[in-house]
C-alpha cells in the first residue's frame, strides 16, 4: 500500500527537524506554573497593615515626649514672678469644636471604607476641610493675641502661647497632607484588592494620628485656659 504525503504535510515534517513546535503543541509554557495558569505574577501578594501601626506609634511617642517637656516648662515658669495673665482669645473654642468635629468625620470615613467605601471620600473631604478651618482659626487667634498686646517675646506666657498652639498647629499642617495623599495620591485612585488593603492600613494609621492632635488640642487648650 503506498501512502500519500500532501504538501502541508511536508512543511510541518521540516518545520519539526529545524526545531520547530510539533503539531499538536501550544508551545513552551511561559510562566513557569506546568501549564496551569498560574504563575509567580498571579500568586496572591501579602500585605501586612503592621508597618504603617509601627511608623504611627513611633511618631505619637516622638510628638507626646516633645510636647511634656514643652508642657513642664510651662507650668514651671508660671510660678515665676514675671508671667503675666494672657487672655484667652475667644475663637479658640471655635477652632476646639472644629478639630473635635473633624476627628468624627474621620472616623466616619475610616469606618464606611472598612464596610465597603460607600461615602469614604466624602467624608475625608469634609474632615479636610475641619482641618483647614482649624489652622485659620488659630491665625485668627494669633491676631487677637496681637491686638491685645500680647506678642511673641512680649513674656513667657504669650510666649508659650505661641510656642504651644504653633507646634500643634505644625503637626497637624502634617495630617492634613497625609489627608490629601489619601484622597488625591495616585496609589490609593487604583482598583485592586491589594491597593484596598493598603488604603485601609494607611487611613485607619492617619486617623490615629488625627484622633491623637485631636484630644493634644484639647488637653493644651485646657491648659492654657485654666493654667495661668
């Protein structure tokens, strides 16, 4: 019996001799996984929240230790001869209400991103603009503290006025741009599980953050208020 070669037949047989892919063969599997689909780039990646609490707890400690030994110094010197009473300006309870209020949206907004993230944004929105409304009641009060005579170098009191509600006002100029890194920073605009995940760790790390100037605003203004 004499087979019969066809023409295409003939070109797969030297295709195969020159090294080429046999008939019936997909070809080398690329990623390395045997042919199943899965390869090193689709293995799930592992994320742990416990870096962001770290960093977090370390910059609390370094902010609380600065602010006792600011706060130590003010109550040592007020038993001195030369400390004149400051008055307290009045929209200082303005700028309380807003940092309190502020601290509540946030934990909103962390809460609703932890259900699902329906109004998160919204939220930090709002929480940002609490916290801006903050810093110009503080300049507000500045001017006050101006109008009354009351000047940086004018004693220790006004001094300490300055000194205390300015280094506050620093570190919260900070949480307001960890703030905008959440809601406009392009690591946290993208879609994914893992980006979730990160979102979720950073904002729960700058809502402690805030939460923290939160009741140090409230503490120092209690003490400016009652320590004279």
């Amino acid at each position: 019996m004499v087979t019969t070669v066809t023409s295409t037949e003939r070109v797969k047989q030297v295709k195969v001799g020159l090294g080429g892919t046999p008939p019936g063969n997909n070809g080398p599997k690329r990623n390395g996984s045997g042919g199943n689909g899965k390869g090193k780039d689709d293995a799930p990646q592992r994320f742990s929240p416990k870096p962001y609490r770290v960093m977090l707890w370390i910059v609390v400690a370094a902010i609380f230790m600065m602010f006792a030994a600011l706060v130590a110094s003010y109550i040592m010197l007020s038993s001195g001869k030369t400390w004149p009473a400051v008055e307290m300006p009045r929209v200082f309870w303005l700028s309380t209400a807003l940092i309190i209020v502020s601290s509540l949206t946030l934990e909103v907004a962390r809460r609703s991103l932890k259900r699902g993230g329906g109004g998160y944004r919204g939220w930090l929105w709002l929480t940002l603009l609490l916290g801006i409304g903050f810093l110009a009641s503080q300049l507000l009060a500045w001017r006050q503290l101006v109008a009354q005579g009351a000047n940086l170098a004018s004693n220790n009191h006004s001094s300490f006025f300055y000194l205390l509600t300015g280094a506050h006002a620093l570190h919260l100029i900070i949480g307001i741009l960890a703030l905008s890194y959440l809601q406009l920073g392009k690591k946290f605009r993208q879609v994914g599980a893992a980006v979730e995940m990160k979102r979720q760790a950073a904002t729960g790390a700058v809502s402690l953050y805030w939460h923290f100037l939160d009741g140090l605003w409230v503490f120092l203004f209690l003490l400016l208020f009652l320590w004279k």
